[in-house]
C-alpha cells in the first residue's frame, strides 16, 4: 500500500483560450491542503489573454513550482497531455482542465485515497459537478448545452481531474495520439484512455469532485452549440469504432440511444410510437430550460423542441460517419 508522504503530484493543468476560468482554475489547486510538486501548464497556442494571467499567477506566487510550455501550434488534448507526463517529475500525475475548480480544499487528498487503499489502483476519477448558480450565469445557449448537466453529479474519469501513476500512465504509452489526435479533436480520449488502464490495473472512483465551470464568457452562440455537438459526436464515433468491443452494455447503449430515437420513426409499424417519442424527446432533453424563468421566458424557447430533434439526426449522422469512416483529420 502507497504512503500518502511519498506521492509527489505533478499537475497537468491544459489551457486553451480559458481567460474567464483559468485563474479560479489555478487558485483552487493553490488551496489545497496537500501541496503538488509541480503544475505543468500547457498552453494551447491560446489567442485571448489565458497565458498573461498564468504568468500574472506565476510571478505572484513563487513558492509555486509552475512550468509555462507554450505550444506554437494548436494540438490536440492527448498531444498535451502526453507531453506534461513526459515533462512531470512526480510520480503521480493529476490532469486538469482550466475551465475546471475544486469546490474545497480536501478535493486533491480525496483524489489520491483509492491508491493508499488499494496497491492494484492505477488511476483515480472524480465527480464532476456543475452547480445551479455556476449554470445561472451562462448565457441562454450555454444554458441549453449543459442544462442536463445542472445540479447534477457525474462519476467520470474524463481528465477533468484524475490522477495516474506516472510509470503505469507512460508503460501504456498515455493517450491515443493517432486515433484521437488533431488540432479539432476534443473527447474521448479519455474514456480511449481509461479502457486501456483497466487491463494492467484498477481504475478506481474517488470521492474528490471537480466543478466544470465551462466557458464564463457572454460569447456562446448557436454556431457554439453545433460546433460542440460535432466534436462529441465524431469522439463517441471514434471510440465505437476502436474500443466498441471493450464498452461495457451500458455504454453502448447510452452511445447509441439518439441513435435508436432517431431511427424508430423510419421503421415499419412503429412509425407512430416512434413520432410520440421523438416529441416527448424534445421537451423532456430540455426541461430545465422550460422550467427556468430566465429561459422559458425567452423567445429562443419555442426553437428548442426543433433543435432537440434535429441534433438527433446531426449528431447520429456525424457518429454514424467516424464510425464508418476513418478520416484523415484524426
């Protein structure tokens, strides 16, 4: 069993345009109980003011070990994180998203308890919340993305905030980089990652939760909706494609449920049945926005029953072609 005194964390903190998040991001590590050896930041090839207030943090707070990479291009999230385990000097990494917080200062010492528990945990996740009020100060369509999402948690090993063991996370040789790469690509990869880490140990879920703040701005647009559907589209593709046989039930079946929705209209003697669905679909995916003053108030309301059903379609076809097609833009 581990001793919590010989587990030097390293945290690799991702930053790509994260000016309204970065430094709570930054400040919450800071106030942790348990001190990290290091925060690796891995800028992005950011073009808002992210890296100036990294920097800002890092003059201000010297007894803090942080090391600024800037990338000169934009990668993908594997490349980055790939490079901040090889550049690491602890023996535990802790990756971490700039639009992420932790909600108290015992949430990295919550992180690591499964590996003094048990000696065959290789890797921990966390519980992934995002709070009413965070959700309240978004804007409507931010609204509308995360509304499922809202005062809800989530057991996840998505990279928001995990913790590997180093060696165990290099052996495996981290994240896909050819499957899941490309400036573009966004998700999963890290489910890509924790499939493989179940077969040379255990992944364990910790009691530490990490907030997703998302985007603070007032920019999000429905340009921004479609734009984020088609990046999680093509990953849930990609991964049924290369770790479909190692998915669990549940996991397929979640990956393939708007799929099924969208489908059953089109299928002989179930066209009715079908149709009933797709419309109680289309309020039910959504109702926290018809619940809430602030949104059910808004005329953009009555768009989105129409959208719910459309994103359906687009989502299925864009999962449906990475499926199928192994693209060049990985």
């Amino acid at each position: 069993m581990e001793k919590i005194e010989k587990i030097e964390i390293s945290v690799v903190m991702l930053v790509y345009n994260s000016e309204t998040t970065v430094l709570e991001s930054l400040e919450s590590i800071k106030k942790q109980d348990y001190k990290v050896k290091e925060i690796i930041v891995i800028d992005n090839h950011s073009t808002d003011n992210s890296i100036k207030i990294v920097e800002d943090f890092k003059k201000k707070n010297k007894n803090l070990e942080i090391i600024i990479i800037k990338r000169e291009k934009t990668h993908a999230v594997s490349a980055s994180y790939n490079l901040g385990a090889k550049l690491a000097r602890g023996n535990y990494l802790v990756t971490y998203h700039s639009d992420s917080s932790l909600p108290t200062n015992q949430e990295l010492r919550k992180l690591l308890m499964p590996f003094l528990e048990d000696p065959t945990v290789v890797a921990s996740g966390s519980i992934t919340i995002l709070p009413e009020d965070i959700w309240n100060k978004y804007g409507f369509w931010q609204k509308y993305v995360y509304a499922g999402a809202a005062g809800r948690e989530v057991a996840s090993g998505n990279c928001k905030f995990d913790c590997y063991k180093k060696d165990v996370f290099l052996r495996i040789g981290g994240c896909d980089e050819i499957n899941f790469g490309g400036k573009d690509h966004v998700g999963g990869e890290d489910a890509d990652l924790h499939i493989r880490l179940r077969q040379v140990g255990k992944v364990a879920l910790s009691k530490g939760k990490v907030i997703h703040l998302h985007y603070m701005g007032t920019n999000y647009s429905l340009r921004d909706v479609i734009k984020n559907k088609w990046r999680l589209s093509r990953a849930y593709g990609r991964v049924l494609r290369i770790r479909g046989k190692q998915l669990t039930i549940k996991s397929i079946s979640l990956l393939l449920a708007k799929p099924a929705l969208g489908i059953l209209p089109l299928i002989p003697y179930f066209h009715a049945l079908g149709i009933v669905l797709l419309i109680l679909y289309s309020f039910a995916y959504s109702q926290k926005m018809f619940l809430t003053r602030s949104t059910h108030m808004d005329f953009r309301i009555l768009v989105v029953p129409l959208l719910n059903i459309f994103l359906i379609y687009y989502e299925t076809f864009c999962m449906m072609r990475t499926f199928f097609i192994i693209n060049k833009d990985k």
